[in-house]
C-alpha cells in the first residue's frame, strides 16, 4: 500500500503526492464516502496502485474553514495598508485557529508602508505572546525569514483578501507563479484570486498552502466556556476569579476584569471577547 498526503482536491479526484515527490491521481473508495470524515486536503492517506484511497491515516487537526487537515502552522497575514488592518478581524481569525490548536504567526505584509499605527499593532501582540513577522513582498522585506520558517513544516497562509498573500508565496519560490490579484479601488477589498486550498511542495518535507480568503467567519462549534481560552493573555489572571466558570462580564470577583481596568489586558481585545461571545450566544439563539 501506498502513502502519500493529499495537496488538491477537483471535481471528484484527489491528487496525491507521495513519499517520493510522485502525484497520483485517485478516487474514494465507497466506504470512505459514508464515513463522518470528509477527506481535506492536507490529510495523510493510504491509496492502492490502482488509484484508489483505502483509508485516512489519524489527523493531528482539522480546520473548517478553509476546510483543510495536519497543519503544523498557520501563517495569519495581514496588510499594513490597503487594505488597513481590521482588528476585529484580525482577532476572531486569531480565535478560529487557537480553536484549531495550531500554531499561528502573525506576518505583518506591505511593512514597507507602514506607519507608526502598525508598529504599536505589532508591539501590542507580540506582548500578548504572538509570534509576529514583517514582511514585503515588493520591497523585499522578511522573505527570508518567512522561507525559513517554511521549511519542515505544512503551512497555511490565510487572512483577508488583498493583503498578499499569494505575492509573497511568489516571492519566497518563484516556481509557484500564483495568481495575484489588485485591490478594487471601489470596494477597497482584494479579489478573491485563491478559489480552491491546494499544497504545493517548497521540497521534499516542506509544503505552503494557499487558501481562499476569509470571507465569513461563524463560531458555531466554540462554546462559551471555550472562547476565554482561545484569547492566551487570559490565562494569567482566570485564576482570581471568585467563579468558575466565570464569562467575565457581569460576575463581581472577576481577574480578567480587574486585569482590564488595570491595563494589562488591552481594552480592544476584551472587546473582541465580548463582540464574539455575542456572536456565539446569538448563533445558538437561531439554532
């Protein structure tokens, strides 16, 4: 039997790349259709010589959207200008993968012009623990770090359309030649250039996925006692609140509160705590 990991999926067929650098071209057995699990792209399988997948190996994790399996890292690009940095956003993407238990490093794009604004974002979450990167595609800027940080690994690259990502995939190796798209002078957003997520192979053990830009984002599989987890510089300060479980709103005896009025949580990511708690109860009103 063969192995191999799966880097595109079309209309029906799955592409596979195996151990040796080898595509195959395969279909799903009909057992694996009836199965919960959908194959993703990004998942490792055991596929026939007659092209056929037998089976999916155990995921390390998954993604809904985009929908894709065993990612090592996501790499969470923003720009620094046109189009500006959306923090709520950028916050509720950063939820949606510290749901996923992925690890993210936020790249900075267009740093070249940037402004104090984007330093102090980039200060403000770096002190809240996260890895950032700055990068430019057309000046040039941080491609090598970014490249190092690729290789050995299965990659992401995700965030809002427009913001580069697919110029600085074409910058890191010139062999990917991804489409890259201009930003719309009326609606001030990128077009949407990536339809599909597909892996591409930098060498043999490093591989970058190019994702669809994130267009609508739903919590509807985190829960309220999840959500104060998925913001990290929580986890100091949970522990002096008087309940447990404490949602951090309109309990008296709250450490996440008093660190807010304290100034060591920032005032906008509590925001984005509170806006998304809304989302989350007002999806399950519907539901």
């Amino acid at each position: 039997m063969n192995k191999g990991i799966v880097i595109k999926n079309m209309n029906g067929y799955y592409y596979i790349q195996d151990e040796l650098g080898t595509i195959h071209e395969c279909k799903v057995r009909g057992r694996l259709k009836k199965s919960r699990y959908s194959l993703l792209v990004g998942d490792r399988v055991e596929f026939s010589e007659d092209g056929f997948v037998e089976c999916i190996l155990p995921r390390q994790n998954s993604m809904v959207r985009p929908a894709v399996a065993n990612i090592d890292q996501v790499i969470l690009v923003v720009a620094a200008h046109n189009p500006d940095i959306n923090e709520l956003l950028l916050d509720k993407m950063l939820v949606m993968i510290e749901h996923a238990d992925i690890p993210v490093v936020l790249c900075v794009n267009k740093y070249d012009v940037g402004d104090t604004s984007t330093d102090q974002l980039i200060d403000k979450y770096k002190a809240i623990g996260y890895q950032v990167i700055t990068t430019s595609a057309t000046a040039k800027i941080g491609i090598n770090e970014l490249r190092n940080k690729l290789l050995h690994k299965v990659t992401a690259f995700a965030g809002p359309s427009g913001v580069g990502k697919s110029s600085l995939l074409n910058a890191v190796d010139e062999k990917f030649a991804f489409q890259t798209g201009d930003i719309s002078d009326k609606i001030k957003r990128g077009k949407h250039t990536t339809r599909h997520a597909s892996l591409f192979s930098l060498n043999t053990d490093s591989f970058i996925m190019d994702t669809p830009g994130f267009s609508a984002i739903e919590f509807t599989d985190v829960t309220l006692e999840r959500l104060p987890t998925l913001f990290p510089e929580f986890s100091d300060y949970v522990e002096a609140c008087k309940f447990h479980p404490c949602y951090h709103e309109h309990e008296p005896i709250c450490g996440i509160k008093e660190a807010l009025a304290n100034h060591k949580i920032f005032e906008s990511r509590y925001d984005a705590y509170t806006i998304i708690r809304k989302d989350i109860q007002n999806q399950r009103k519907r539901f």
